[in-house]
C-alpha cells in the first residue's frame, strides 16, 4: 500500500508541472494580443513604424495626451456613447417585450413562427443588405449623416439575438409564477416588468456585455452612414492617424486603448451576471 502511494505521488506531481504548463502557455497565447496593443502605444512613430512589436526605447506617455487630442476622444467618446447606450435601452426594452410572449405561449403557431421569424434575421449577413440598407438610410429614410441612423440598423442587428436569449431564459421559468400573476390580477405588462424582469437579470447583463463587444468596436455601420467629423465615433477616428505618406500606429493604438477602458469597467461590474447569464438554462431546478 505504502509502495502504490509513493508511485502515485512522483505521476501527480507530473501531472501538476504538465498543467501547470499548458495552463502557462495558454496565458501567454491570450496575453500576446494585449502585448500587441499596448506596446506600440509607449513608441515613438519612428519606432512604431519600423515594427509594433519592438520594446519602446523610452516610455512615452505623451502618445495618449496626443491621441486624446488629434482624435477629438471627448466628442468621438460622446458619439459612441450616444449611439451605444441607445442601441442597448432599446435592445433589451424591446427584446424583453418581444420575448415574454414568446416564452410563455410558446405552444401558440402565432408565436412560434414570429420566433422563426427573428432567427432567421441572425443568418442575414450584413454585407449581403449593405447597397440597398445604404439607399434605404440614405435616399428614403434620411438618416445617413445623423446618430439615429445607426442606432437604427443596430437595433435590427442585434435584436433577433436578444430575442433568442431572452426567449430561451423565459421558458426556464417555472410556469407556476405566470398562474400566481395571473390569479392576484396581475397584467401581462406589470407580470413582465415588475416579476419576470428582476429574473431575467442575469441574460440581461450578458445581452448587454455581448452586444456592447460589437456595437462599441463596429467599424463598418459608422463607415457606412456617417461622414461629418463631429458625428463620428471612436472606431472611426483612428482613421485620423492614417494617411497616404505616413502611418502614426502608436496614436492609433493609443486610442483603441482608451476606447477599451469604458467596456473593461462594465465588464467588472457586470461579470457576475455575466457568468450567471451564461450558465442559465444548463440545470433546469
């Protein structure tokens, strides 16, 4: 007995170093993107432009106080604001309102299909809709230019995902709550924003976190809609730093770090909910 503890003590401390291994260079392989970022943005544009992956000489701090400025961070973070904390009122309004009678009346063909109906709207890609989403914002609606714009055609690429996730966490609630709502007097409006909402917590922090990822670092809508300076949003303004002689990558990268402050914030924030959202649904209680 003694012997089989010795054997096994020499393979688990094994095992121990080989985890810890893989476990090391996984770290390595998820911390070199972040390398990539952060260190241009302590390089001289001399240095940056032979190669953003060489160690800064000296630390220049002065490329953010740079950056802040050129890019005009204050009105660019303004507009990202705007355009995103709009996009995720009125995602997770309209998709907890979308959603609650699809997650209740599941069994209902009415219901069913218009759930089909949002799902497919999350196979649409959106280069396949851009020329006449372009003409539609553009030459219909008037809204290219403008911050409305889109917010609008983000609301509708992020709302059938919103729906799915909503939908989902809905129909793990016991249906016992609906019959106790129902037989206090409670309408499907208050029943929605005053018991089923608190619930739906967790999905709602990761439906926010998620759609924050795309809709804060979306570079394609903005290039799409808007071209007046003031109206631009940050991912956007790293075009500033870009030009046909010269390249100034450690401004660029400058900005792209300011800009991922706001979301590392909320993630810390709301990382709670986050992992609560992501595992709902896995054990049905």
């Amino acid at each position: 007995m003694a012997s089989a503890i010795q054997v096994s003590r020499p393979n688990m401390r094994r095992s121990g170093i080989f985890l810890r291994s893989v476990l090391l260079i996984y770290a390595l392989v998820i911390l070199f993107p972040l390398l990539i970022v952060i260190l241009p943005t302590f390089q001289s544009v001399q240095q940056s432009s032979q190669g953003i992956l060489s160690f800064p000489k000296q630390l220049n701090f002065s490329n953010y106080a740079n950056a802040w400025e050129q890019s005009h961070f204050l009105t660019a973070f303004r507009n990202s604001l705007i355009i995103t904390g709009s996009t995720l009122i009125l995602n997770v309004v309209l998709g907890a309102l979308a959603s609650f009678p699809i997650g209740i009346r599941g069994h209902n063909r009415l219901f069913k299909s218009s759930f089909y109906v949002f799902i497919v709207g999350l196979m649409l890609p959106f280069q396949a809709v851009m020329i006449p989403l372009y003409h539609l914002m553009g030459r219909v609606l008037k809204l290219t230019n403008t911050l409305p714009g889109p917010i609008f055609v983000y609301l509708a690429m992020t709302l059938p995902l919103s729906i799915f996730f909503f939908t989902q966490f809905i129909r793990t609630i016991p249906p016992e709550i609906e019959e106790a709502s129902v037989l206090d007097g409670c309408s499907y409006f208050r029943m929605l924003w005053q018991i089923y909402f608190p619930l739906l917590r967790p999905i709602t922090a990761t439906i926010v976190i998620e759609n924050m990822i795309f809709l804060w670092n979306d570079f394609l809508v903005p290039l799409l809609l808007i071209d007046v300076d003031r109206l631009k949003p940050i991912m956007l303004t790293v075009y500033v730093f870009f030009g046909n002689y010269s390249n100034e990558w450690n401004l660029a990268f400058s900005v792209l770090v300011l800009s991922a402050l706001p979301f590392l914030l909320l993630f810390l924030v709301l990382q709670k909910q986050f992992i609560e959202g992501l595992s709902a649904g896995a054990v049905k209680g």
